[in-house]
C-alpha cells in the first residue's frame, strides 16, 4: 500500500509539472515539411546558411527580450542536430541550415464573442520561427518547420528561454531520420 501511494504521489506531481509546461507553450502550434525524396539518415554534416529576425511593428509597441533569442535558437537547433549524429563543418556540409524568426505586432485573428457568437477580427500579435534545411548542392529547400506562437506581453528571459526551447525541439521532432 506504501509503494502505491509513493506512486500516486509521484504522478500527481509529474502531473501537475507537465500541466504547467503546457500552459506555458499550449499556444506554439509546430508544422515541418520534408521533400520525401531526400534520405535524410544520408546526412551527416551542417553548416549555417544564416539567420534573421524580421519585426513588423509600425507602432512601436513590441518590446523586445532581453535574451538574445538568435543566439539561443542558433545553439538549440546545434544541440539537436548533433542529438542525430551530425557535426558541424566549415565547408561542404551535406545540409545548410538557415532560421528566420519574425514579429508580427499587428497580426489578425478572428475571435468568437461569446455574447454573440460572431467572429470578430481582434490584434493578436504573433511570432513565429521557420528553421530550413537547404541542399548546398541545389540550393533548394528539402526540410522546413515552423513553430507559430502568441507574443506574450513582457515575458521573463526564462519564460522566452522554455518558450523558445519547446519550440525548437518540437520543430525538430519532425525532421525525418
């Protein structure tokens, strides 16, 4: 009966830690896509093709974080491509990665008001990170995820940290073997 108790104790909490890091990343949505063509277990080397930050805000009301989220996705997307066994090089890379983060302070999305019923055109601002695998060779795209998110009003450099580190893996996740 002890044993079973420690057990119900130990879910519950396991429980309750997983319900609050989903509440915390519940709203990045994650799609990839890969050309099924390409043996993706083939390639064993990268190298950065580049990255960049786009941020539309006419207004100026976006505050950016603290955090260098770049620098943090550059290491992320480093970290879980050598998780599949492949290196880093300087010249001829099997694979180019290239991530693009972007800021949209003035995106639209229809809301139902539930006096109503009716969907209404509300300012949601939205980011969003694509990470594109390119064949050097071609120079054409064979991979591509992207995670799409609610911007979230001054968030803590650790809220974008677990925000950005969810986003990364899951993004990730979906890239063939």
């Amino acid at each position: 009966m002890l044993r079973f108790r420690r057990w119900l104790i130990l879910g519950l909490a396991l429980a309750c830690l997983a319900g609050c890091a989903s509440s915390l990343t519940q709203d990045i949505a994650v799609e990839t896509e890969a050309n099924p063509k390409v043996d993706f277990g083939a390639h064993q080397t990268f190298a950065w093709l580049g990255a960049a930050t786009e941020v539309d805000d006419p207004d100026g009301i976006w505050t950016p974080p603290q955090l260098d989220v770049m620098a943090e996705v550059r290491f992320l997307v480093n970290r879980e491509l050598r998780k599949r066994g492949m290196s880093e090089v300087v010249a001829s890379p099997d694979v180019e990665v290239l991530c693009a983060i972007g800021v949209d302070m003035n995106a639209l999305e229809l809301v139902q008001d539930p006096q109503t019923l009716l969907e209404l055109a509300e300012n949601i601002p939205k980011a969003a990170l694509v990470v594109t695998l390119v064949d050097p060779a071609t120079r054409t795209p064979i991979w591509l995820g992207i995670a799409v998110a609610t911007l979230q009003e001054d968030p803590s450099n650790d809220v974008v940290r677990k925000r950005v580190h969810y986003a990364v893996s899951e993004i990730l996740k979906g890239l063939p073997r």
